[in-house]
C-alpha cells in the first residue's frame, strides 16, 4: 500500500500541486513569521542592548534619593547642579585608583548620554527611545595605548576624532543614514537645546545598539562631560579582569576602594541579566500577531487540502474499490491515503520552510515606516521555526486528510461496478443543528458586547471568541446556504442563470443563456464542495470586512477626538516626559509674529489608585484658549497646588468625583501627596488623564521645571508653510521636537491605526490567494470529472468560447458565495465588536468604508474569473470525439 500512496501521488501530481503550493505558503507563512519575530526581537535586543563582552565590572556614580516636593524648594538648576556635585565621583583620580586594584586589566571610562541628529536634509534621523546614543572619545581608554589618541571602542575610518566642542563624529551607519559627509554642518541635540556642529570624523563601532539601526555621536571628552556628566567627570568605569581573575572577586575588591555611599560596582554578568529581563519585558508579545495570521492562513489553507483530497478519493472510487476487491483492508486504504497526503506535506514542508525565510528577509522592510523602522539584524534560524514547519505542514495536511480517507475506507467493492458518481446533496439535520447551535452562541457572544463599556481584556477575549464561532457556524452552514445565496443574489444570479424575472423556467435568456444556466447547476451539483471552496473566501472576506470597518470607524474617531479636545493650532512637543522643550523656546515662540497665545504644558506620570497615569500641567489663565476642556463639573480655574482634575474615565475608575479627596504622587516624588479634585472632565487626548497646576507638575517631573508641550495659537487660526517654519526656527530646528499642526496631528493619530490595518491586510493576502489556489483547484479537478459531459457540449455544438465562460461563471458564483457570506459575517461582527470602541472612545460610531468594501467584492469576484483562466482553457482545449469516448 505504501508503493501504492507513491505512485498515486505520482500520478496525480498535477492534481497536488495546488495543496502543495497551498500547504508550502500556509508553512512559509507560519516559519517565515517565526523566523522574522525571532530575528526581529534579537535585532530590538541588540538595538536596546549594550555589548557587556570584555567588561568584568562596572562603576557608577549612586544615584540620591528623588526629593518630595516641598514649598520652599528652591529653583529646579540650583538643585540639579548640587546632584551633580553629590554624584561627581568618577573621575581621573578614581579611574587611577582602580587600574592599581589586583586583577584590573585595563581600565575604561566613559561619557554616555543621548543626543538626536538631522539629516543632510534637516529631518530628524532614526529617532527611537534607547537608539540614539552619545558618548565621549576617550583616547587610551584600554589601559594600554594611553598615548596615541585613539579610542579603541571607535576606530576611525575617515577625518578625524573631535577635538573641541566645535566638532562630532559619528558612526558609518548614521553617516551613510543621513548623507552626511566631512565637513557638513549638523543640527543635533543632547536633551535640550538645539546646537550646531562640525562632522570632524567617521568612526566604526562595534555596539549593537547602533549596528541595529541606531545612530551615534561622539564628542570631545569635555564636551561630553559638560552636556552628560559635569566637567571632569564620568558617567561610568568599566574594568576588565587579568586572566585567572573571577569577575565576582573583582568586585569585591573594587568595591573595597570605593565610597561606599557615592559609587557602586557591578559585574557584568549581573548587568547582562538585568538587561535581558528588561528587553525581554519589551519584546514578550512581539510575535503574536504574526503568529494569529499564520494560524489564520493555516486554517484557510486546511480547507483546500480537505477539498483536494475529497475530490482525489472521489475521482478514484471505483480505483479504491477495486483494491478493496483484490483484499485490500479499510485500514490499508485509510493508510494509503494518509501516506499521500504525508509524502504532500513534507515536500510541502520543505519547500515552504524555504520559502519563508525569503519572508522573513523581506518583512522588515516591508513593515517599517518613516517614524518607526525595524532594527536591523541577521536571520535568527533556531529549532523552532524548523520543527513547526514540519510538524505543521506535515500534521496539518494529514489530519485534513483524516476525513477524506475515512470516506475512502467506506467505498465498497461494488463500487467498481459503478459507472458514475452521485455527489453528495449537502443537505444533513445533523449540519443544520450544528450549524444553528453555533450560530446561535456566536451572536450571542457578540450581542452580549453591545452594551460593554470598555475594551477590558476579557471582553476582547470574549470578542474574539464570538467571532471565531460565527465564522465556524458560516463554514458548517454554507453547504446548505450555496442554493439560497445563488438565489438571493439578485441581478447578477439572474444573469448567471439566465432565467431572469419573468422568463420562462424551461428556455434559459439573459446575457450568458445557456452558459450562465449549465454554471449554475455545476455550482449546485455539489453543495459540499462548493461550500469547501468558497470558505477560503468567506474567511479572508469576513476579517478584512471586519478590520476595515473598526479601523475606518476607529480612524474617524481619532480625527474626531483629536480635532474635539485642541483649540490651539500648533503643537510643539517632545514626545515623551524624560525630554524637555528649551526653557528660552516658550519665549521665542509667544514673541514668533503670528502667534496670539503660546501656553507652555509639562507632562508628567501620575501614579494614582495602583495605575500610571498621564497628568498635564497646565496655565489655569490660558488653558482655554488652547485646549477644549468639557467639564462635568467643577472647573481649570481651580488648579493650583494640591489640586487637580481628572477625566471621566480616571474618575470613574478610581470612585472620583468634585470636592473628593486622592492620594496620589507625580513623577520622581516618592512621597503620597493629597490631591483635592477640583473638577471632572470628558476624556481629551490634549488634556490626557489629569490636570494639575504647571508648577506643581514641573517640581515634580523627571526633568524638573521642564516643558514638553507648547500648545500655539495663531492670529485668526492661521495655518501655512511661513508659520512653520517660523516656529521651526523659534526652537532652533531642534530633532527632538515637533512641530505639528492640527491636521498633521490627525493624521499621526490615525496613522498607527493605519500601520495596523496595512499589516493586517498584508498578512491576510495570504489567505487571497490560498482562496484563488482553491478556486484553480476545484475547478481543474471539476473538468477533470466533467470531461465526457464537456465533449458532449462540444459536439451539440457549443464553442470553445462558450465553455470558457460556463467555467468563469462557475468561477465568480462560487466567489460570490464566499464574498456574500463573508461581507454578512464581517459587518455583523465589526458592529458588534464596535462597542468595545464606543464605550473606550466616545466619539466612536460605526462608520462603513463602502469604497473598501466595494474593492472587496470585486477583487473577490475578480479572483475566481483568473483563477478559471488556466481550467476554462483546459476545458476548451479538449476534442469532442476523445472526450466523449473517455473511460
């Protein structure tokens, strides 16, 4: 039996080569994903990581405890400058020091910090958190060559290494990044600031952090010490370990000669394991969502295998039971079919195995933006992806074979002496109780969401289970929805059938005649497999409809919530709340002609009820001229020390309401203050989470006293290129800051729902084209057993012109099917799921992207007329008399 199974799927290899293709893209996908997530999460770990190989210990200055907020404080550079003078430890005299401790090799100081640059053409390069890094070159740094000013850590390639605060170097990678050549003119700055510098050198370096597509500036050592430590002093010491010396020991003798109250020594191995929990924290769910759409395009792909082999053991009945006639058992026959679709799924496995690592080379660049580019990094090819290539590929296909081969151990010997086959009805009580049981319990899940109030993780475990079981009760009830669907589709089934409104039911009309009647009667020979071949488009249709539809309703949400909650016309902002606006840049942008209001907003983290929030501090005076706040009650005008106000949903969460009472703490303070609410507003992404008086905020903040918003208002709201770039200019061209009008900040919000929405349906087109590969199948085999009836069309008289069409017809019905059963499906489930939106963003309403959902349907209806191009041809091309005369 097993010489049997090969040379079947020898002999039918044509037949298979639309499951392998199938298989081999479900497999591609899965090990090309895999691939991809694991490259890609070594690539964001080496971009966040520093390289510990060669550091046995490390010295860094101890960090002093973070102050509460006290009235009398004084002001916020006074105190940043007595941190520096606590934390001024590291320096000549200490690195001296420890290069004398026993089984001290070498000695490394070093000046770290960050420092953003432009590009040649003034736009920002590669600005991601943990990417941008500075440092100082430290020339001798090994302990060996301390007089030929070079730094080992960054070789030169070309000019020279900086010499004084006028010049910078930076890495090849950023050079080449941001067409930067010797001699140019940069923009960049540290944490501040904008400044101007000479590029004096192109160094090499060695640290993943910028080989994964971050970028590196270096400085002068005094330069570096002034903008990132305080002049003379270090940001860190790193030591290397003699031969023979343990670093743990190391440490307790470095430790020996240090303050112990001003610095600390750690080992490399302790830093290295830190460093691994905390990317490791960062990257943890990277890969999930490629792996959803594996599995999605798996589970697609699983109903062509089944209809591949349903119709091989269908075509080879009385071949089967001939076997049976000869002796064959019913185990030998389920076996042998087992073994074909075995010997399928490995050649599947390998080829796909293969095909996704192109996959993986190309994702990267494929998924990255202007804004947000992937790291950088070689293939990671581990076991994983190798095992589930094989284990999917080959389990896969041979438990959608499991059903089939139970058919074929059915067939009796009698069956050889059969002349033909009658396909199956579709029609089953089992199916349809099935079918309406799970329809029933998957509406009932997503009705249920309806009257949710929030996009809690368990109602989008609840979402995502209610429509899996409505898909799944589509796919069990099409075989007996495919003559139901033909009929309800209206004009188009009446051309297709050509028995148009008012026609007589025996004399087929309309356009196609008799070519749109003979299609549809092949589409209902066998409801199964119709049903079979159509679910791979019923599925692909009902996801993209659904995504389609919450993102186009969620987008313009976001344009909505966006444009409700800022008055002003222009944002300037830093993005984060560890980075500042310059001080002197509030100013020049109030005195920017043009500009009526310019309100200064610090953000900050508001650490209330067990979360972390987001609080603003804001100007009580001219709030209202740039923000739309809708108070529920109370007022801004409130705001000053010790009170605040929340958003509906922080006070909701957290039992709030005017005149109540919070513990609570902003940024680095330690201490839990009482805050008094002072009033309740409507959720507002200008305002975040809270609102607190600007000077109660900034005491606070991470960088005290700083300003990460400017919030712009124009005379007569005027918005233009001038205007921008005055205001450019008013903060220097900083990188580290945008400036963005009101437009410009819609479209990023709705930018990351676009980004979402293009990967989603990258990732689906998959499921496309698994559903044309079916559509080709079905439809070659379907000519294959129709081949006397096609010669019998022919010889009465039908040209080959006409049985082209009755297959493309065929074609495009059995698409329509899948299209109209999966637009219902998606619509249904997109305004179910829709209130989880609506109860998280109030301006969310249901809104239909009829172009998107127009392109769907054709594309749709598009792919089952090329699908046929190949099979209709096929059809055409046979002559009446062999045909007729076929066995």
């Amino acid at each position: 039996m097993l010489s049997t199974a090969l040379r079947n799927v020898l002999a039918h290899k044509a037949r298979l080569a639309m499951t392998v293709l199938a298989v081999c893209l479900g497999v591609a996908f899965l090990s090309g994903t895999l691939v991809f997530a694991d490259s890609t999460t070594e690539a964001y770990r080496a971009a966040a990581s520093k390289n510990f190989d060669g550091i046995a210990v490390t010295v860094t200055a101890k960090e002093s405890p973070p102050r509460a907020a006290t009235a009398n404080r004084q002001n916020d550079q006074q105190n940043d400058q007595q941190n520096e003078q606590q934390d001024s430890v590291l320096d000549d005299a200490l690195a001296r020091t420890l290069a004398a401790v026993p089984g001290v090799a070498a000695v490394r100081p070093s000046v770290d910090g960050s420092a953003v640059l432009n590009a040649a053409d003034g736009t920002p390069l590669h600005v991601r958190p943990g990417a941008n890094l500075a440092a100082a070159y430290v020339p001798g740094n090994d302990g060996k060559h301390s007089n030929d000013g070079k730094d080992s850590r960054y070789p030169l390639i070309e000019g020279h290494a900086p010499t004084n605060g006028d010049e910078i170097a930076v890495d090849s990678g950023t050079a080449a990044a941001g067409h930067l050549a010797i001699g140019d003119t940069i923009t960049l700055a540290p944490d501040g600031p904008a400044m101007t510098k000479r590029l004096a050198g192109i160094v090499t370096t060695k640290d993943t952090r910028v080989t994964a597509g971050g970028t590196l500036v270096l400085f002068d050592r005094a330069t570096a010490q002034k903008l990132f430590a305080s002049p003379g002093r270090y940001t860190g010491i790193d030591l290397s370990n003699a031969p023979g010396t343990d670093q743990f020991e190391l440490s307790r003798r470095v430790t020996a000669v240090l303050p112990a109250d001003r610095a600390e020594a750690t080992t490399g191995t302790a830093q290295a394991t830190q460093q691994a929990v905390y990317v490791g924290t960062l990257t943890r769910g990277y890969a999930k969502m490629p792996m959803v759409f594996a599995g999605v395009a798996l589970f697609i792909g699983s109903f062509l295998i089944v209809n591949t082999f349903t119709m091989l053991v269908t075509r080879r009945t009385r071949e089967i039971a001939l076997l049976r006639a000869i002796g064959a058992s019913r185990r030998q026959v389920v076996r042998s079919v087992l073994a074909e679709a075995f010997l399928v799924g490995l050649a599947a496995s390998a080829a796909g195995f293969l095909l996704g690592l192109g996959i993986a080379s190309v994702l990267p660049d494929l998924l990255s933006t202007d804004g947000n580019a992937l790291p950088h990094g070689p293939l990671v090819i581990g076991p994983r992806p190798v095992m589930a290539a094989l284990a999917v590929g080959v389990g896969v296909t041979v438990l959608a074979a499991w059903l089939p081969s139970r058919k074929a151990a059915r067939i009796a010997p009698i069956e050889a002496m059969r002349t033909a086959q009658q396909p199956p009805t579709g029609r089953s009580r089992i199916r349809a109780v099935t079918g309406l049981a799970l329809l029933a319990l998957g509406t009932g899940v997503l009705i249920s969401l309806t009257g949710a109030k929030d996009a809690s993780e368990e109602n989008l475990r609840s979402a995502m289970l209610g429509c899996g079981v409505l898909v799944v009760a589509l796919i069990v009830l099409a075989p007996l929805l495919v003559a139901p669907v033909i009929r309800l589709t209206g004009r188009l089934a009446g051309l297709l059938t050509g028995r148009p409104t008012g026609g007589p039911a025996g004399r087929p009309t309309g356009r196609f005649g008799i070519t749109g009647h003979l299609a549809r009667q092949n589409a209902l020979r066998d409801p199964r497999r119709t049903a079979a071949t159509a679910a791979t488009l019923l599925i692909s249709t009902a996801l993209v409809t659904g995504l389609a539809v919450i993102g186009n309703s969620t987008a313009q949400a976001l344009d909505r919530q966006a444009a409700a909650g800022l008055g002003a016309d222009y944002v300037i902002s830093t993005g984060n709340t560890t980075t500042g606006v310059d001080r002197t840049a509030v100013q020049r942008v109030a005195g920017t002609p043009g500009v009526r209001t310019a309100s200064a907003v610090s953000d900050s983290t508001l650490f209330i009820g067990g979360g972390v929030r987001t609080i603003s501090g804001v100007d009580p005076d001219t709030v209202n001229d740039v923000m739309r706040l809708d108070f529920v009650s109370g007022s801004v005008k409130d705001l000053g020390p010790g009170r605040i106000a929340v958003s509906s949903t922080t006070a909701r969460e957290n039992g709030l309401r005017t005149g109540g009472r919070v513990s609570a703490r902003i940024g680095r303070n330690q201490d839990v203050t009482t805050y008094t609410v002072v009033g309740v507003y409507q959720d507002n992404p200008t305002g975040h989470d809270a609102l607190g008086a600007r000077n109660d905020v900034q005491q606070n903040s991470f960088k005290p006293g700083s300003v990460q918003r400017i919030l712009v208002r124009t005379d007569s709201g005027a918005i233009s290129r001038t205007t921008e770039d005055r205001l450019r200019t008013a903060v220097g061209n900083n990188p580290l800051l945008k400036v963005q009008d009101r437009q410009q900040l819609v479209h990023e919000a709705a930018g990351t729902m676009s980004n979402l929405l293009t990967l989603m349906y990258g990732m689906l087109a998959i499921g496309v084209v698994i559903a044309s590969l079916g559509i080709v199948n079905t439809l070659a085999m379907s000519v294959a057993e129709r081949t006397r009836e096609i010669g019998v069309l022919r010889a009465i008289g039908m040209d080959r012109a006409g049985i082209r069409r009755m297959i493309r017809l065929e074609a495009v019905t059995v698409a329509a099917i899948g299209t109209l059963l999966g637009l219902a499906g998606g619509l249904f489930s997109a305004w179910a799921v829709g209130a989880l939106a609506n109860g998280a963003m109030e301006q969310y309403s249901l809104a239909l992207p009829w172009g998107t959902l127009l392109l769907v349907c054709a594309v749709s209806l598009a792919i089952g007329a090329v699908a046929a191009a190949v099979p209709a041809r096929r059809a055409a091309a046979l002559s009446p008399l062999e045909a007729v005369t076929e066995a």
